[in-house]
C-alpha cells in the first residue's frame, strides 16, 4: 500500500477551443470554469485540505504541457476539454484553434512527467482509450467511455477529488463518485472507467494520507 506523506499536487490542464461542425454550426463551450471551481472548492472542504495544492492551466496548448508538469510536479494530472469519438484529445493550437492530440503522444508525455505522477483523469468524452493505455505506466487512470454531459463530468469529478482528499482509496474515491451521479439522477454512471496498473490494487491506493 502506497499514500503520500506530504503535500500532493493536482494540475488541472483545461482547453476549450472554438469548435466549428461541417455543417457550420458551433460546439457548446463546455462549462470547465465551474468544473474547476467545484474541484477547488470541494477540496477546501475536504479532512486534508493543507495536503493538497490545486493548480489549473487555461487554454492549453501542447506547448504548454512540459511547462505546466515541470512547474507543478503533479501527483495528479486532471485533464478537461473534449475528446473525439476517433480516439484524440482536443487542445488548442498556438492560433487557439483546436488541435488534436493522439494516444501514442500522450503515452509519451506521461513517460517522460514526473516521477511523482500516481494517478491520471482524462475527464473528456471518449477518453477511456487513453485511461486503459496510461494505467500500464502509472499506478492508475480514469477515462470516459462514451461522450458525457458537462453536469456529470462536474459533479464526478468534485466528488471524486472529494473523496480523495478525505483520505478514502481510489477505488472507494471512483464508487462515491459515481453514486453521487446516481444521488443527483444522472444516469450516467457507467460512463467513467477506473483502470489501475497490474503491480497495483485500487482498494490499496491512497493518494492522500490521513493526518
């Protein structure tokens, strides 16, 4: 069993480019302001809230990647934006117009981050494909295996870093998170994914210890 003795770190990278349809309509902004905002704020609720820095980056490009982890040495990187049903996140390029990133370079990115890197949440639509991948280099990832909405997306994520942060195991952390769709009737619980590195069991993961 693994739990870390000082301050973690999460680094929440979020890109919502303009994104414009063949059809010439536009894709709704996803609400990743207030995602953060309710990450943030249920951490300061949380029993170990002086164990934990919540830094976010806006408008991410992938230039700005390498300078985000060297700067905050990430225990967790939280990835929010969109995702396509092709298999590739959707950052921004240096116009801020959408570009897309395949898994095989953020295999790479992963591989050469922080050695202090244990968990990896890809809350984008059709994410699981990276989680599955990046789980065989970290302790564990969470992905999403169909598209989902901005209020799940939210209210999984603040109570999944909730719980965390409350000193619980990641496996129990990922069950909470996803009863609180159930409690809120958001049917859309089967949508995130929990993969974990075969050297590691969930219900033996703490990322944050219990003072």
């Amino acid at each position: 069993m693994k739990s870390s003795k000082e301050k973690i770190n999460i680094l929440f990278l979020g890109a919502n480019p303009d994104i414009i349809h063949p059809d010439g309509t536009e894709q709704s902004k996803l609400k990743l302001d207030k995602e953060a905002r309710e990450i943030k704020e249920a951490l300061t609720k949380c029993l170990n809230r002086d164990s934990i820095n919540f830094e976010t980056r806006w408008a991410v490009r992938t230039s700005d990647l390498f300078q985000a982890i060297n700067e905050v040495n990430p225990t967790i990187i939280h990835f929010s934006g969109h995702g396509t049903d092709s298999g590739e996140l959707v950052l921004q390029d240096n116009s801020d117009k959408p570009k897309l990133v395949d898994i095989e370079s953020i295999i790479k990115l992963i591989e050469a981050s922080t050695d202090n890197l244990r968990l990896v949440v890809f809350n984008n639509c059709f994410s699981s494909v990276f989680a599955e991948s990046v789980s065989e280099i970290v302790e564990a990832s969470i992905g999403m295996n169909n598209s989902i909405s901005d209020e799940a997306a939210i209210i999984f994520a603040s109570q999944l870093y909730s719980a965390i942060g409350f000193g619980n195991s990641l496996e129990k952390a990922f069950n909470q998170a996803k009863a609180r769709l159930l409690l809120e009737n958001i049917k859309e619980e089967f949508t995130p994914e929990l993969y974990v590195n075969e050297n590691f069991k969930s219900s033996e993961i703490f990322i944050v210890k219990n003072n």
